[in-house]
C-alpha cells in the first residue's frame, strides 16, 4: 500500500488497527508533513494495543516520546555511543584474534545486509 503516514485515514485505510507492534526508524527531521509524536498519537487511536517504537534525535525529545506514551524511543547516536564502545575497549585491549574475529563478524554482517534504500 502506498500512501501519506502523515494521514490518519491513509493509516485506517491500511488496516493497521490489529498490529501487534508499530516501529518508526525515521527521525523527524526526515518525516514530511508529520514526526513521531504524531505518530504515537495515531497509533495511540487507531491501534491502541499496538507496542509504539519511535526514533528520537535526543534525549529531551525521547523523554517526551515516553511522556506521550511511546513503549520504546530509539535514539540513535546513544545507541551508536553504546556500540562504539564495546569497539574501543576491544581495540585497548589490543588482542589480534578478538579484534580480528570483531571485524570479521561485522563485515560479514554488512556483506549479507539487504539494504531497501541504497
């Protein structure tokens, strides 16, 4: 189905209102003519037993998302920080076969990886 998310009747058209989860990976500075808060509230309405994930460019935002009723609020750059991480301290600890075993799985991860938008 193609149609604006921006549009509630788009969504009820699509027959949503018996989803188990409703996932929105697109922050609001990409969205066009809605954002996430938005969204929640017509997901609140249209599928109301629906599990809400969201995407937040921050933490105030993310806060507010979870005020609004969001049950997960994706934010990406702590996400990356987290993952970054576990990268840093791997590489401190400076042991060849981890990081080669590290940087093997990640590039067969990105190799096997089917991209929708390229």
């Amino acid at each position: 189905m193609y149609g604006d998310i921006s549009n509630p009747e788009t969504l009820r058209h699509a027959g949503i209102h018996d989803v188990r989860i409703v996932i929105s990976t697109i922050p609001d500075a990409i969205l066009v003519g809605t954002d996430n808060m938005k969204i929640i509230r017509f997901m609140k309405e249209i599928c109301p037993h629906a599990k809400i994930i969201v995407t937040a460019e921050s933490a105030e935002r993310a806060m507010k998302m979870y005020a609004a009723g969001a049950d997960y609020v994706f934010v990406p750059s702590i996400l990356a920080a987290k993952t970054l991480m576990g990268a840093i301290k791997l590489f401190l600890k400076n042991d060849r076969n981890e990081v080669k075993s590290f940087l093997d799985a990640e590039i067969e991860m990105l190799q096997n990886r089917n991209e929708v938008m390229r």
